[in-house]
C-alpha cells in the first residue's frame, strides 16, 4: 500500500494499492508544477523505487528528500547486530573497555 500524506496538514492526500514505483509517480504526476515547486521536504522511507519515483518527478528531490526515524534506526541497528555478530563469533572487540 501506498500512502502520502500531508504532515503540516495532517491529511492523507493519495493513497493506492499496491507499493510500486507507478503509485508514488501517479501522485505527483497529479500535481501541479507550481505545486512541485513549492514542496520544502520531503518524509519518505528508505524504499529505492519511491526514491526513484520521487526524483524522477520533483524539482531537487535529491535536496528535499528526508528519510524518516523509523528506516534510519531500523537501518542502524541492524548494522550494529551484523557487527556484534561478528564480535560473537570471535573477533576483536569493536570497542575495548579499560
């Protein structure tokens, strides 16, 4: 499923399906040029089609993209068990202690 939502606003703006690139593209393709334009930021997770999507249709998405708390610490902290995962398995320690 797909869903955008306006967070200044609090109002769910597009909603599809499925949880494709097309269903975020059809979204913007809804907006205006103007509307584009004037978008300041943009909460998104950590999903590649919709990063492409994004880009593909907004002005200096690269610039405008945020990627939100719940990714970015799910990202972390599975980076972090991989690395103690390793420790565990014999390893140096990655931090040592005095």
């Amino acid at each position: 499923m797909t869903v955008v939502c306006d967070l200044e606003n609090a109002t769910v703006e597009h909603v599809a399906e499925d949880r494709r690139s097309e269903s975020l593209e059809s979204f913007w393709q809804s907006l205006s040029p103007e509307q584009l334009a004037a978008i300041k930021a943009i909460a998104m997770d950590m999903w590649t089609p919709y990063i492409q999507a994004t880009i593909k249709c907004v002005p200096d998405a690269g610039g405008k993209i945020v990627f939100d708390r719940f990714h970015i610490m799910n990202h972390m902290v599975r980076q972090w068990i991989r690395c103690a995962g390793r420790n565990i398995a014999g390893s140096p320690p990655l931090v040592t202690t005095p």
